[in-house]
C-alpha cells in the first residue's frame, strides 16, 4: 500500500469513532421533568419542618428570656427586678424600674403563646411573681414551656 492509501485510511478510521457531544432534548427533558416531581414531593416536608424549627426557636427564646430575666434579677444587675411580657406578638426583657425593654424577638403570625402576659423576678431569690406552663403552638404542633415557683424554666413537648 502506498504512503497516501494508509493515510486515508487513518482518516476514515478516526472519523469513524469520533462521537458526537452533548445531550438531547428528551435527556433534558427527563431530568428537568423527575427534578420537578422530586422538588414537588418535597415541598410539604420542607414547609412542616421550618414550621417546627419556628415553634422550637420561639419556645427557646422564652426560656432564654426567662432565664436572663432571673440572672439579671439574682445579679442585681441595674438595682431593679426584671420581667419577661408577651404582647402585640412580642417577648421582652424588661427592667422594671424604668420600664426599659432590653431583648424583643418577634413571634411568627404562624405560633401562638398562651398563658403568658408577663412573669417578674422578685430580688434577691430571684423567685418568679407566677409559675406555670405556657403553651407555644401552631395547628399542629405544640411545646410547653415550665415555669416553676423557684424560676427554673424548660421546654417539653
């Protein structure tokens, strides 16, 4: 065979295994489609748990509230008892000498605290003015917050 025979030859050869690149419409379709019916089927799960998420982290925050309110208390800290208030959708620590409200965390419109207007820390014991439980809730989940009459605060479900 001759020198350009055999070149030619490599040519058709190499032509012949090169492939085309890339995707089709219908493989994209296939995955833009089951991408799709996986985000669908997961959207009520992902909506269910930021909600549990929000009625944890609000009932946390009460208890961190209550917490700090006694700390504050039992400290003396600025000479003045201090509280904890739910209103307008609202939990504050306030200093009850003057009325200044310190932390605000703004409850959901989704939850809802029953039970609770407002708890004060008497000084020195730091002794809460009421106990109880307070209920943090949505329609469907739920988690009680404790308080008892030494103002030891926690969550339960």
């Amino acid at each position: 065979m001759s020198k350009l025979s055999k070149k030619s030859n490599r040519q058709k050869s190499s032509l012949k295994t090169k492939k085309k690149t890339g995707f089709t419409l219908i493989e994209i379709l296939l995955v833009v489609t089951i991408i799709g019916i996986l985000s669908g089927l997961s959207l009520p799960f992902y909506s269910r748990l930021i909600l549990q998420n929000t009625i944890s982290d609000t009932a946390e925050n009460l208890v961190g509230s209550l917490r700090k309110a006694q700390i504050y208390t039992i400290a003396g800290k600025d000479g003045s008892d201090w509280a904890v208030n739910y209103s307008n959708r609202q939990i504050k620590l306030i200093r009850q000498s003057t009325g200044t409200v310190f932390d605000i965390y703004n409850v959901s419109d989704s939850v809802t605290i029953s039970s609770l207007s407002q708890v004060v820390f008497s000084r020195p014991s730091g002794q809460p003015d009421t106990s109880g439980t307070f209920n943090v809730s949505d329609d469907s989940d739920t988690k009680v917050v404790t308080l008892n009459s030494e103002g030891v605060a926690g969550v339960s479900n």
